[in-house]
C-alpha cells in the first residue's frame, strides 16, 4: 500500500462539503483500505473564513481557492460550490494543475459539460459527478458503465426531491399548491426562493446530463423542453384520482423509434396508478431506465441532503483515486452518435384537457370536430352540467405534441367554450 496520502482540495463547505469533510475525516482508516493509499484533506475553499466549522481543522480554510488549486500538490479536487462562475474556472484551473475533478454541479455540467469532459481528457484526468443527478441514488455510473454494452431507449424519473414532496402532500391530502410549498418549507425541503425546483429548472438540468450519457450524445440544458408545477391544482388531483392516476414532476428522455433523434423533456404529467413512479413519496427520488438487453429498471433513494449527496461525492472520490493510483483514468464524455434533439412540438403524448363549455346541445360535437381536424382523435370523455355551464374533460389518444397544441387552441376560439381549465400531459401507459 501507498504510504504518501493524496491530497484533496474540497471548494465549499455547505451542506454537503461539510458532510463530505466529516465523513473524510471519520472514516478515514476504510477510505484508506478501500483506495489502497491515504487520503487528506489539504484545503478548504470558502467565502466566509470567520464561520465555525465544527470538526475542520482551521488551517485549512482558505478564502483563495486559485491558490490552493495551484499549490502543485492536490491530487483531486471535490467542488460544491454551486453555480456558473467562479465554478467552471476553478474546475479548469484544477485540470491545468493535474487534479482530478469531483463535482456535483448539475447546472455547470449541463450547460458546459461537453467543454469540461474535453478539458479533463487533453489533461488525461478524470470528472465525475454522480453527486449531480440523484443525489445518493447510484445513477450516473451504472448508465454509463453498467449498461454500456446495453442500448437505452427512455428514461422517466423523479429527479427533484422538492416539487415529489409538494405534489405528493397535495395528493394526500387535498392541499392547495402554496399550503404544500409552506410546509415543504417549514420543514427544509424548500429553499425559500423556490424557483428553481418548482419551475423545472433543477430537474432540466439534470434530465440534460442523464439525456447525454443515455444516448451518448450532447444535450444542453437549452435543449430540454421545461415547465413548472406552479399552476397544478387540487382540482387537477381530482381528475387524476378519477382517471386512476396522480400527478409527478417528470423527467422524460427518449430515443426516436427510428433512433435518428433524441427529446429531452421536463413537465407535470399524470401517470397511473400502476406505474413504479407513482408510489413514489415524500421528497423521494426515483428513476425508471428502459434499455433493449436488460429491460425496465429502476433506482430509487434520497435524492438530495447533505448525508445522502455526501454519500455519492464520496463514492465518486474513491473511484477517482483508484486511477490516480493506477495512473489511469475512467469512463469520460461518450458523444459518438451526435443525435439531433427534436423539438417538444415532435414528441408524441397524450392529453388530459379540461374545458368549461356552455351546456346546451351541439357542445359535445363541436369540440370533437375541432379535435377531428387537428388529427387528434379521443379516447374518452366526461361531461357535467348545471344552470346553463358545464365542464367537460377530454382524454386524447396519443399524437404529436405540436397537433395537441394546435387543438387546444382553436377550443379557445369556439364561442362555446368558455375556457381551458387546465391541460396535463399523460405518461406511463
């Protein structure tokens, strides 16, 4: 066994880089067995020196995370910090030092992840980051090394812990959307500038690294279609639990049946009942994997906290200083078959559409033409009425996106339907 540690510069000391300090330090004498040389914690870059951080040896914070990146001495370098900037720099000036590199930086990697993997492999160092994704839950690497000799065809996932939790309250028990977002952040599972959760963002930007290493193609996170689940409503539940399903915040990745396109796609969908999502709670990740060999799979845990993600940038670290020891690198960027990525108006779904309508006769048939000359025809529909208004809710087959779209709005303009309460996508027949 190596006796001369390799040496680890941790960027932020948070949530998670505190947890990853701890478990560095605590279970030192297995992280040593398992990599097969010491490992130490050389430095610790971050904003605020003045602040207690229980258990890290004050010496080692430093405000300059440049100079300790060019110290000449670390092996790998663990960032989570967060962000764009000064992120995507130091990641680079780590590779120009000779340091590999572990991240959990989801909106760096799915912005800038093709110009970091290029960085990493003209430096002959690794990057990793399963820390990104899923937080504890195992994903990254068995998508790009388990099931690399396999083909994945979709992958649908729940892959922010935030918006399973308020959906899942409203589900349960009748809540409003901002009564479940105030008790997601009474009990910590919402920032309190929800944003990025509840408007898609966190989870498109993981869908673009998973739709990458999927399909073994470059997809930006401008290239996932986003929408939020702000304008879900209890009476959208209703409908769901009518229909047999409830409602997720989904994460959709799917090759072309011809295989020459790849969508990429995050939105509130509803799914049944029956689906393995759909028993998915509390603020729980899961994420299903359909591959031609190995058929459906699926992986489930804690996808976010400072303990779970700790967990995964750890696994992460062990794997880098296994190659650092054997003076090679692992798995890097597999963009080979350069797949365009279709537009959402391409994507073939159906629909759960709510429309307030006049009640009086001819209403029915009305809509059912307009559908009719958009192409979309209709697998069910469900009408109620009282003193002269009624609501009636339609259930598509499915058809591409766009052709939904365009039904939708030519109902707006039939001076017979008042308005269009509400329109879900429907997934996981």
């Amino acid at each position: 066994m190596r006796t001369r540690p390799l040496k680890v510069a941790l960027l932020g000391c948070g949530v998670v880089g505190s947890e990853v300090a701890r478990i560095m330090t605590t279970h030192a004498d297995d992280l040593t067995a398992r990599i097969g040389a010491p490992v130490e914690l050389a430095g610790v870059a971050v904003r605020r020196p003045a602040k207690v951080r229980e258990g890290i040896d004050p010496a080692l914070i430093t405000t300059d995370a440049t100079a300790l990146l060019k110290r000449g001495d670390i092996d790998v370098v663990v960032e989570v910090i967060g962000g764009i900037e000064p992120a995507r720099t130091l990641i680079t000036t780590a590779f120009e030092n000779g340091a590999s590199v572990v991240s959990a930086n989801k909106a760096l990697l799915a912005q800038d992840g093709a110009a970091l993997h290029a960085a990493a492999e003209q430096h002959g160092l690794d990057l990793y980051y399963e820390a990104a994704v899923a937080g504890a839950i195992p994903l990254v690497r068995p998508m790009r090394e388990s099931l690399a000799g396999d083909k994945i065809n979709r992958v649908m996932g729940i892959v922010n812990g935030t918006t399973n939790f308020i959906l899942d309250k409203m589900d349960s028990t009748g809540a409003g959307y901002q009564e479940a977002l105030d008790e997601a952040t009474a009990l910590g599972y919402a920032e309190a500038d929800p944003t990025a959760d509840v408007e898609g963002y966190d989870a498109a930007a993981k869908a673009a690294i998973l739709a990458g290493i999927a399909f073994h193609t470059r997809v930006r996170l401008d290239d996932v279609y986003r929408e939020g689940m702000t304008e879900v409503s209890a009476a959208d539940f209703a409908s769901a639990k009518r229909m047999g399903c409830t409602i997720k915040l989904l994460a959709i990745l799917e090759r072309a049946a011809d295989g020459e396109s790849v969508t990429a796609r995050v939105h509130p969908a509803m799914i049944p009942l029956t689906h393995p999502l759909a028993s998915v709670r509390e603020a729980y990740n899961a994420v299903f994997v359909e591959a031609e060999a190995a058929g459906r799979l699926m992986f489930y845990g804690p996808g976010a906290g400072g303990s779970p993600t700790a967990s995964a940038v750890l696994g992460d670290l062990v794997a880098v200083c296994r190659n650092k020891l054997a003076e090679a690198t692992g798995p890097g960027e597999s963009a080979y078959t350069q797949l365009p990525v279709s537009p959402m108006g391409d994507v073939v779904t159906r629909y759960h559409i709510s429309l307030d309508v006049a009640d009086k006769p001819g209403v029915l048939a009305q809509v059912a033409t307009t559908f009719a000359e958009h192409g979309v025809s209709i697998d069910t529909v469900r009408q109620q009425g009282k003193d002269g208004e009624a609501s009636l809710v339609v259930v598509t087959h499915r058809a591409p996106d766009a052709a939904l779209s365009g039904t939708v709005e030519a109902l707006r303009m039939l001076d017979t339907v008042r308005g269009v309460a509400s329109i879900m996508r429907v997934e996981g027949e």
